[in-house]
C-alpha cells in the first residue's frame, strides 16, 4: 500500500512540471537533478546551416531574456550549454516536425531532422522556463521528452476584411501560434468588406476597396475595451491594407516561427470591394461609393451584398490572373485560397454573357458554371506550381480534382471531398468558429449566435468522422479554427475570443489520443498559462482561471 502511494505522489509531482506544456508531449520523462539556467550557459548547434542557426539562437536568446531576464550567450561557452542539432542520419519516427528534448545538469539537448523540429523543441523548452522561472538562478528539472504533432496542418483563418487589424497584431498573433505549435496561418484578405493587399497593376482594390464609410453602430464594441477613436456619431471612413512590403515583412515574421503564411482571395462571390473599385467585372456593373459596411449592422443595401464576378466575361479572368500573379510573387506557399463559397448565383442567371458561356461549354446549370470558374482559377494556379483551397462549396458541380477542400458547412463537404480521395482540412463551424459565444449569451459581448463553441467543444472535437474508412480518414490532413471579424473591432476582444480556446485546438490537433484528457488540459492552463498571458496584458476568457477543482 505505502509503494502504491508513494508511485502515485511520485506521478502527481511529475504532472506538475509536465502539466504547462501546451500541447501535451508524446512520451516525457523525468530525469535525476536540475540544470541551472544564468548567464553562463551558451547556445551552440550542429548540423544547422549558418543562416538557420543564427535565425533559431537569436530567437531563443531574445526570447529566453524577455520572459526571464537572464542573458545566455548566442556564442559557445567553455561551461553548460543549450545545444541545437540536425540529426545526420534522419529520425524516422519524428518527421519534419518532431523534436527529443533532453535536459541534464550540464546541458540542454534539442535534436530534430529540420528546423521544423528544432523550432518546436525550443518552444517546449521556453514554456519549461517560464513554468520554473519561480527561484534565482532558474531551476529546470532534468526530463526527457519525445514529440511529434498527430496532424501536419494545424491552422488559424484571420479575417482581416470585415476589420483590419495593423501588422504589429498579426505579428503577435503569429507568435501565440508558434507558442502553441500552429503551423498555417489562413490570411483572409479580401471580402465584400474590404480589399487589403496591394496591388500594383490595380492600385483602386486598395484606394477604394479598401475603405469604407461606417457609422458607429456598425462597429461593434466591448464595454472594457480601447479604440483609437470615440463614439461621436458621425459616419467616418474606416479601412487599411498592407503593402507589399509589409506582406513579405509577415510571411518572412511567420516562416521564422515555421508557419506557412496561406492568402486568400476570395473568388467569384464574396467580392464587393473589388468590384466597387473594378465594376467592369460584375454582370450589372455596379458603382458604389464604397464597398460593403459591416453585413451584420442592419443597414446594409441588399443590392449589394455579396458581389459575385461575372463568369461571362474574359476580361475577368485576365484580371483575376494578374492580381494572382501579383498574390504568387508576395507569397511562397504552395496553396492558394480561392474561397468559392456562398456564390449568390442569381447574379449569372440574368447575365446575359454568363448565359451564353454555359450554352458554350455545355454547362447544364449555374453550378456546374460556378465549378468551371473555379476549374480555371485551379489550372492557372496549377500552371505556376500551386494548389487551390477552396471552401466546400466548390465541391458543387464538381471540384478540380487537385483541389483541397476546407470543409466548413459541418463535416459533410469534407467527408464528401475524402470519399472522392481529395486532401481535406476541416474547419467546421461548429465547434471551430471563434467568433461564436463560448458560454451563455446573456454573460458575454456580442458574437455569432448560431452555436456556443465553448472550450470543451473545442478540445474534445474529433477530426476523423465516423463515416470514413481508414483509407479516406488518410484525406483529411488537418483542422483549421476560424475568427471571422464582424463583431471583433479591438484586439482586446480578438485575444478573448481566442484564449483559452487556441492552446486547446492546438492540443487537439497535436497531441495522440492517449495523451488528451480535459481536466487535466484545463488544469496545465493554470499551471502558468493564464497567469503567463495575464503578466503580458493579453485578454482570454476567465471562465476556468484559478479553480481548484474541475
């Protein structure tokens, strides 16, 4: 009885150092002694080319001396040292993304097959420090962890159109990602409310599709949150958008922290600031002042909700070419997102020129003349060596067959998209929209009503549905969580909408089964996370923040 009792104390106090890392390892063991981190430790690394070396060290010694300041060496000491190495002879079991992270009296060990796995490791390794950063010196108990992510794309959708956030946002929050070993950042950058990314051959997507004249009403406010302008009741011009130089200063940002930067453009719906500054794409031709205010305000004008390119015309096409063209060269990613969703095809009914292109290719219906634009919009990307997403809509009249589809009207285009042995990613509205309440309505500021996605949701959701086999389960290559921006105007209530729920589907997506249980998920946020984020003035969700018991 007294072994059994001291195995089971010895098991708890283990947890408590295992319990801060998010998401939770492999395999993670604990090792005799402690290695003490002060200014006499170094950095070195093996195997690393000079250009990547230099990227990971700085990074880890900026940010080992912001959460704590202790100022290691970014050069080799003769004393103890933090060690970062490729393996020569490739690990198998750790993949691209896999890490061993050993921590001993004299050094600390991070091996890997790529930077991939080394950025990972030293990830693990930061939240280690900030959980002990309790003593001076720092006291890191030995352990030995083994690590790999259960699913390769692990991914946010920031909405950027509906409210634009700066660069310094985006920044921070490709950093909460890396924190969690995220690895897609879904950049939505066009809609009907708002064009924010420069282009040069159409410099009106951004002079005029990327303003808008808004009212107050139409911005939507948390009580304790700060806007840089006040409540005056007086329509003002509201809107923004990157430059090109800005958008290769992210992806650069976001390749460092191993994140893949995925634009979209949505396509042929969802399109009213474009054409607001470009008309002549629409069948009716429409010339508004601006594009869209917010669809949610009640305000709107019907007549131009969800602007849909016409599907009639080339010149179209040769337009939508050149501003991919232009998207391509800021972006290296091999998928490019084309949206396709929520077509208002009553549009290309009444086109004349859209009429007569079905009659042309022997389109039977304005679904399959939806399926061939996004057919074209595919082999044009195809041409220069990229991928379409699309939105599961694209699945209607039939998809390109190369093509990826994020599945999120529920599960079923994405089981749909599998069956017909296509690459899935699944972003379901529910449980994976963020900008849906996370608990009772009546506690909360305004958000999407349709479900309340709350933290459990979120970390319990299964991504493989019971409908597939184990040969189509092989299609979906991950999840994606959504924050659409209708009523998130500040970042305050951006990083409420996110935290706790990010750290929870990164562990969903990352860690095995085995290694997933919510109590005890719900207590490692408290085993510094909450406080972590409280320390650097970032807003969550208090619900679970300090309870004891579960």
């Amino acid at each position: 009885m007294k072994k059994q009792l001291v195995i089971i104390f010895l098991i708890l106090g283990s947890l408590s150092h295992y319990g801060q890392i998010i998401p939770a390892p492999a395999s993670m063991e604990f090792n005799k002694g402690n290695f003490e981190l002060d200014a006499t430790v170094g950095v070195t690394f093996k195997g690393l080319k000079k250009q990547e070396s230099t990227r990971l060290t700085n990074y880890l010694v900026d940010k080992i001396v912001a959460e704590t300041s202790v100022r290691i060496a970014s050069k080799k000491k003769d004393s103890k040292n933090i060690i970062l190495q490729i393996l020569q002879k490739a690990n198998k079991n750790l993949g691209e993304e896999g890490y061993l992270l050993t921590i001993s009296e004299t050094e600390i060990h991070i091996t890997g097959n790529g930077y991939a796995g080394l950025f990972y490791g030293t990830q693990s390794l930061l939240q280690y420090v900030i959980h002990n950063n309790t003593q001076t010196p720092i006291q890191l108990p030995g352990l030995t962890i083994s690590d790999k992510p259960n699913v390769k794309w692990r991914g946010m959708v920031m909405d950027v159109s509906r409210h634009f956030y700066n660069t310094k946002t985006i920044k921070e929050l490709l950093d909460l990602m890396a924190f969690y070993k995220l690895n897609v950042f879904h950049w939505h950058l066009a809609d009907n409310e708002g064009w924010r990314i420069k282009i040069k051959k159409y410099p009106k997507l951004t002079s005029v599709g990327g303003w808008r004249t808004e009212t107050p009403g139409s911005i939507f406010y948390k009580q304790d949150s700060t806007y840089a302008k006040k409540l005056d009741g007086k329509p003002y011009k509201y809107g923004g958008f990157y430059t090109q130089k800005q958008v290769k200063e992210i992806v650069a940002y976001a390749q460092d922290r191993n994140i893949t930067v995925v634009p979209e453009i949505d396509v042929p719906g969802h399109s009213g600031a474009a054409l607001t500054a470009y008309p002549e794409f629409s069948c009716e031709k429409h010339v508004q002042e601006s594009p869209n205010s917010t669809l949610w305000n009640g305000v709107v004008n019907p007549a131009n909700v969800n602007l849909n390119y016409c599907a009639g015309q080339e010149t179209t096409f040769e337009f939508l070419e050149d501003v991919f063209t232009e998207v391509m060269e800021l972006f290296p990613s091999k998928y490019i997102h084309v949206g396709g969703d929520e077509v208002d095809k009553s549009y290309w009914k009444k086109c004349a020129d859209c009429q007569q292109r079905l009659a042309d290719n022997h389109l039977k219906d304005e679904n399959e003349l939806q399926s061939y634009f996004i057919k074209r919009m595919a082999k044009f990307l195809e041409k220069n060596d990229r991928k379409l997403i699309g939105w599961d809509e694209i699945l209607e009249g039939g998809a390109p067959i190369n093509a990826t589809v994020m599945s999120w009207r529920g599960e079923k285009g994405g089981i749909e998209a599998a069956k017909l042995k296509q690459d899935v990613i699944m972003t379901p509205n529910n449980p994976l929209y963020f900008n849906r309440y996370q608990e009772d309505p009546k506690n909360e500021p305004l958000a999407v009503a349709y479900s309340i996605n709350t933290l459990e949701k979120v970390y319990e959701y299964n991504l493989i549905p019971k409908e597939l086999n184990k040969e189509e389960a092989q299609y979906i290559i991950g999840g994606q969580f959504a924050i659409w921006t209708e009523f998130i105007s500040s970042v305050e209530y951006l990083e409420y909408t996110l935290l706790p729920r990010m750290p929870a589907f990164a562990e969903n997506m990352w860690s095995v089964p085995k290694n997933k249980n919510y109590i005890d998920f719900k207590k490692r946020l408290n085993q510094g996370h909450y406080d972590y984020w409280k320390a650097n003035g970032i807003r969550f969700h208090p619900k679970y923040y300090k309870k004891s018991v579960y």
